[in-house]
C-alpha cells in the first residue's frame, strides 16, 4: 500500500497494468465518495446518456466499470442487462454491491476479454481511455465482443484523444469496421469542481459496429 492517498494526480500517472491494479484496489472503498462525489464529476452521466440517445440497447458491456458509476445511470435509464469488466476485482466487489449487473468480469483488456465473440449490442465506457490507462490498442477487443449494428459509447480524455492515436485509430476502423462515428465534447465534471483538472474535457466516441 502507499502512503500516499489515492488521487487523480496518482490515478493520470500510472503507467502499467500492475500500477492499475494496485492504485484502484486501495481506492475502491471511498472511491465514490472521495473522487466522484467530491469533484463533481460528470463524465459518466454524459456517456450513458448519450448511448441512450444513439438508441443503444443491452445486454451491455461497461468497460472499465469501476465502481459501477456508469452502469448505476445506465439502468437508471432502463438499459439492461449489463454486464461489469475491470482490471480492479476491487472495484467490481464495488460496483457488484449497486445490484446494477449482471456479471463482473475481471480482465486486461490488452489481454482481450473472456467472453464469445459478438456477446454484446452495447459497448460503454467512462473514465477508462485517459491518461495513465489505455489507449486504442484495445479497440480490436472491444470490437469482437461486439454485435453487427451494437452501439458504442466510449469517452475519451480530449488530452489524450490525438497524443494516444485515438484520432487515427477510429479514421482507420471507419474504413470497414465501424460506421456512423460522431465526437460530442463534454466536460468531464460540474461546476462544483476545483484544481488544476476542473475544465477537462472528452470526447464521447460514438459508432456502431459494422
């Protein structure tokens, strides 16, 4: 454990799965109160309402689920049934407690996820694709768990949008394997919100699977 609690600052520094791994499980148990609450944060609001409004159906997988943030608006919104993956068997414990999912599966996503091909008609993610995490290179992973026509709601720190090749990737899978992609810009948290990071934006990636 470090001495040092775990914050944003530590959270956009990581920089390797076992990082991930050892940050989150020290966060998880206040992760709501201590970060999402106390920094208004928004950014999986947004998300799950704009997966809504591109007529996004489940089953759902929730990348990067976390505490179950997102899949907590989500069902609220009447979406069902989801699913949960994360790197953090922490926060899934977390996020498995919201009675929001169906199931919690944990994995590596640059490891790809032990599911079948084609299991889902909905992909979302909140909070994952930013610094410190991942990056475009498990795009192809998210695709193949992923139906023909499934909607894709994924949010992407407009920091890292172009430096991490997000930009190219998705210009690249238009090609022949994703069609209809917007980029709606949001802000990450609310008014409330104070620090250097108060006025970060993302993209929230739009598409559907070819």
């Amino acid at each position: 454990m470090s001495k040092k609690k775990p914050d944003l600052h530590s959270a956009y520094a990581l920089s390797s799965p076992d990082e991930n791994k050892r940050l989150y499980a020290e966060w998880a148990g206040d992760y709501d109160d201590s970060f999402a609450a106390r920094e208004d944060y928004q950014l999986h609001i947004h998300t799950a309402r704009a997966f809504v409004g591109a007529g996004g159906q489940g089953p759902v997988l929730d990348v990067g689920a976390g505490t179950g943030l997102c899949g907590a608006v989500l069902s609220g919104l009447g979406v069902g049934p989801i699913d949960a993956t994360d790197i953090s068997s922490e926060m899934l414990e977390q996020a498995m407690r919201k009675d929001i999912y169906r199931d919690a599966i944990e994995a590596d996503l640059t490891h790809g996820i032990p599911v079948p091909p084609d299991s889902y008609s909905g992909i979302v993610s909140s909070g994952t694709f930013t610094h410190g995490h991942l990056g475009p290179e498990v795009l192809p992973a998210l695709l193949r768990v992923a139906r023909s026509g499934a909607t894709f709601a994924l949010s992407i720190n407009a920091r890292h949008f172009e430096k991490m090749g997000f930009k190219g990737k998705l210009h690249e899978l238009e090609q022949d394997q994703i069609r209809n992609l917007t980029l709606p810009e949001v802000r990450i948290y609310g008014d409330l919100a104070a620090g250097p990071n108060k006025d970060d934006t993302a993209f929230i990636a739009l598409f559907e699977r070819v």
